[in-house]
C-alpha cells in the first residue's frame, strides 16, 4: 500500500506535494467554525479580471463562469465582460478553494476551501469546510469541515448493524489537516463529498441548512483486497484510510438519481443503488483496465455517455499514469495519453479537454489523437500565455474556459473550428500607467502555491534587463533573470492615460540553491542598460 505515516493526523506529504491541480493560498493558522453563518457578500471585490492567476476548476451555466482558485471564488455573469470576486470576505477569508459544485435541482453553488497549517518542518493541507449560495453569491452561507466526533468509531453496514453481525469499525477524523474535500457531487437531495482523510461521505441538503450539527454520513467501499461489497456481506476488514489506499477519496461523479463513481488511491467505485452497494475497477482486477489506481479526477461526457477518469500511479510497478474511458459503465476501459500528468476534463460535445502539465489535451476522435493549442495570444492586447501547466477546462456554446496556473483563457472559437478563434487572457494584474512603473502580483505570495510576475516597461525600447531579489536586510537571495533582452510597447488608451502592455518575468519563489525562501518582506531591483533602476516590494506570506 502508499506509505502513510501518522503522528495524531494523517502525514501524506507525496500526496501534498505531487497534488498540484490543489493550488490554494496558504496563510496562518484560522480555527475551523463549528457553526453555521450566513454571510452577506457585501464586500465583494468587482473587477475586469479574477482575483488569482491559479485556476483549479470551472463551471459554466450559461452565460455565467464559476472559478474555484488559490484566492477562493470568482465568477462572471457576462461571459468574462466582468468579474465578482470574495477573496477576502468573511465566508472566504485568505482560503484557497479545493473543489467547487454546482447543484444543478436547486441551482445552488458550492465550494470547499483549503488552507495550510504548519507541522513540523513542512506544512500540510487542511479542510476550511464549505459554503454555499442560492442566490449567485449575494449571501454565502458556511458550513463547518466534516468531522467526526472523537470516539465515533463504528457505522452500521447492511447486516452489519450491531444486532445480526457487530457494527463496522471506522477510523474517527477528528481534525481538519490531510482531510481535504477534492471533490463535490450532488443527486437529488444529497450532496457527496470526497476527502483524503476523511473518504467518502454524503449528507442530505435539507438537514445541513436546518441543523449547523448535522452528521455527514461515512460512506462504506470495499477494501483493497476485496473488488465488491453488498448489504448482505459479513464485513470483516475495517474503514480505515490508515490502511487501505481505497478508503482515500479523491474524486465523485453522479449519473442520474442513482449512479455513483468513486475516484480513490485504490481505483473507481461504482454503485448503482445510491452508494450502498460497490464494485471496484483498478489497474489489476480487469484485463482492459484503467492505467493507474490513484484516480484524481472524473467526469462524464452526456454527448457521448463516456466516463472519464484520471489516473495517476499510485504504487504499482506497471500502472503509470494518463487518462481512461469507459462507455459500457466500467466493463471495460481505453487508456490514452500515457505518462501525461492529467488534472481534469472539460467537454466541448463530442470533444474532450484533457489539461495536464504540458498543456490542454484536445480529441474529437474519442481519444485516438489529441491536439495541443498552437500560441495563445490575446490579440487585443499583445499577451501570450507561457503557461503549460492546465488544471481545468469547460465550454458552454462557442467558448471554451481553460485554466492554468498563471492565468484564465477564453477561447471564443470560430464555428466548426478546432482551437481557432478569438483568444482572451486574463491577469489577476493592473495596467502601468508610465514606463518607470513596476510592480509585482499576487502580493502577498505563496510560493508552493503560486507563480509572481513582476512587470515593468522598457520604454517601447529594446534593453537588456537583471532583476535581482533581496531579502530585507537588502542580501541577494535570486538573480532571476541577467542581462536579458527585453522589450515593451507604450501606446495610448484615451487622451488622459497611457498604458503599457509591458514585460513579465517570472520568480518562484526561491533562493539560488532552489529552497522556498521564508516568509517575510522581500524586495526586487531591476537594472535597465544605463538607466536608473526601479525597485518594487514583495510580501512572501505561505
């Protein structure tokens, strides 16, 4: 099995590190809420961008584009024209967002958030609990982490109900830390959440918005050893995520009112009645199988009726990772892209998005080719994106949504077309309104989460530019670019301002022997030829 090591709380720090569709903020220590609140969002920040560059899921109704990124939720309600962003509200706080989900029988938004809390020398991912909006984000309401009380450690499983057979042993995840939601499914009247520590589990949407205690209901999957369970099986092995990879949740996808697939380090889940009963499909148990048993991600394609899964290695000599499809509900599966690092899907019709760490995989053949994107260029502003790490994708009509971890893109897509069209991007930044401006974004900056860009001018001319970081006592910690040629346009806007599509360089985060520097202040020099240098501030804050 994966190594899991554990003090009081779960310690997966190859998980952590590894897992980077997650791409939350981090900042200090919050207490988890142990109550219910509903929250006006009259702090809402409006903006023509969203407020992070990282953009870990998208849902599209419409006209309108839900984002869950690593500065907590954003959304349009005019195809990207504007932005509302809650970075900084009292529901969202500094959290990142984890998972978002929307429930298309209430037309209600969800997203659970994430931060980071110290333990030991390194950091670790913690459940900030959820919220939800009925009403497009004017009033959010919290709901505090699922956890379980100390002590609560049996469930009742078919006749493993305490009165034929002794109730079922299950592990009882008292804390928030290794007990991230990943993902958010919803049937009707029941929402299901999966989380690393904490697996599988459902509560019915009624009684959370009635009772702030309500329980969530611990799902039962098979172990590792075994490939179904059913009410009527004498359960002899425990619900421990301790000890069998299949007890950790990664991924939820509903079909219908009754039909479940379940994404864990030990393969996909499927249920037809509603999450009693379970079938288990992993890289071993079938002759056509998936490719790996650590299933981060899934979703399936209604064109088509195809299940999508996500997997990556999980432990096993011949599993590797890619994608896998399956149109017989699991009987038998296509694995495609091998040894690509897929994050997720998004569906265009019959076309699949696959983006992963070298960019956004596109089939419309079901997945016998895929196509990258040539350049992505926003004409009307000159910018290009250099990012090659996706995490998300969606469409809706002629637009297709892809996000990375530095920046949003639109595509408006000519008709019939493959990946032509009007490209938009879309910078968590502001316009420099002269050419000796500078300044540096997100700030603050969480390194193991983000990617800062420092942007400046070169006076329309050609230069050569160093840029050089310093910590607080003014020691050079990184020469992130020396002597370099660069170059940047000044052109008017109207007859009052001026504005500079301007360079961006890049830093992340660390010092010249590759180490994340520490939190604190930071300061950032750039030398153009002869010219006076200009400086700016940075705040490291993880």
């Amino acid at each position: 099995m994966l190594k899991i090591f554990f003090s009081f709380i779960f310690i997966l720090l190859s998980f952590t590190n590894s897992f980077s569709q997650l791409r939350p903020d981090s900042y200090s220590l919050q207490g988890n809420e142990n109550y219910l609140s509903k929250i006006s969002s009259s702090n809402e920040i409006n903006s023509q961008n969203p407020a992070s560059n990282s953009i870990s899921d998208i849902i599209t109704i419409g006209d309108t584009v839900w984002l869950g990124t690593s500065r907590g939720v954003s959304v349009s309600f005019d195809r990207g024209e504007t932005w509302t962003n809650f970075y900084g509200n009292e529901a969202f706080g500094t959290m990142g967002i984890s998972a978002i989900g929307y429930d298309k029988h209430t037309g209600t938004f969800w997203a659970a958030k994430v931060y980071f809390t110290p333990l030991g020398d390194e950091e670790v991912q913690t459940g900030g609990g959820l919220v939800y909006t009925s009403d497009n984000g004017t009033n959010w309401t919290t709901i505090p982490h699922p956890l379980d009380n100390r002590g609560d450690t049996v469930i009742a499983y078919g006749i493993n109900d305490g009165i034929n057979l002794p109730l079922v042993y299950a592990l009882d995840i008292i804390v928030p830390q290794q007990n991230v939601i990943y993902d958010i499914a919803f049937s009707p009247g029941t929402i299901w959440i999966t989380s690393w520590a904490g697996g599988l589990r459902k509560a019915y949407i009624d009684s959370i918005k009635l009772n702030p205690n309500y329980k969530w209901e611990r799902v039962l999957l098979p172990s590792d050893a075994l490939d179904q369970i059913s009410p009527e099986d004498t359960i002899k092995f425990e619900l421990e995520p301790r000890v069998y990879n299949n007890h950790l949740g990664f991924s939820v996808e509903t079909i219908g009112d009754s039909i479940l697939y379940v994404g864990t380090a030990g393969g996909i889940n499927k249920s037809t009645d509603g999450g009693i009963s379970w079938r288990k499909f992993n890289h071993t148990n079938q002759e056509n199988s998936i490719g790996g048993n650590w299933v981060i991600g899934l979703d399936f394609n209604q064109t088509t009726q195809t299940l999508w899964a996500v997997n990556w290695r999980a432990e096993g000599e011949t599993e590797f990772n890619g994608v896998a499809s399956t149109s017989d509900g699991g009987e038998n599966w296509q694995t495609f892209l091998k040894e690509e690092k897929v994050y997720n899907f998004g569906f265009k019709l019959d076309d699949v998005i696959a983006p992963s760490d070298n960019g956004p995989f596109r089939t419309r053949d079901q997945g016998n080719t895929w196509i990258l994107p040539n350049n992505i260029i926003d004409e009307s502003s000159g910018v290009s994106l250099t990012a090659t790490g996706f995490f998300s994708a969606a469409s809706e009509g002629d637009d297709i949504w892809l996000g990375s971890d530095d920046g949003l893109v639109r595509l408006s897509e000519d008709t019939g077309s493959f990946w032509n069209g009007e490209w938009k991007i879309y910078f968590a930044s502001q316009p420099l309104s002269s050419a000796v401006e500078t300044y540096a974004y997100p700030n603050p900056f969480s390194p193991r989460q983000e990617i800062l860009k420092i942007k400046y001018s070169t006076g329309g001319e050609n230069k050569k530019v160093t840029i050089r970081i310093f910590d607080f006592s003014m020691n050079i910690v990184r020469t992130v670019i020396q002597n370099a040629d660069r170059s940047g346009l000044i052109h008017a806007v109207d007859n009052f301002n001026l504005e500079t599509n301007g360079v961006i360089d890049r830093w992340d985060g660390t010092d010249e022997n590759g180490k994340i520097v520490p939190n604190g202040v930071y300061f950032y020099r750039i030398d153009f030829d002869n010219d006076d240098p200009v400086f700016g501030k940075i705040i490291v804050l993880q």
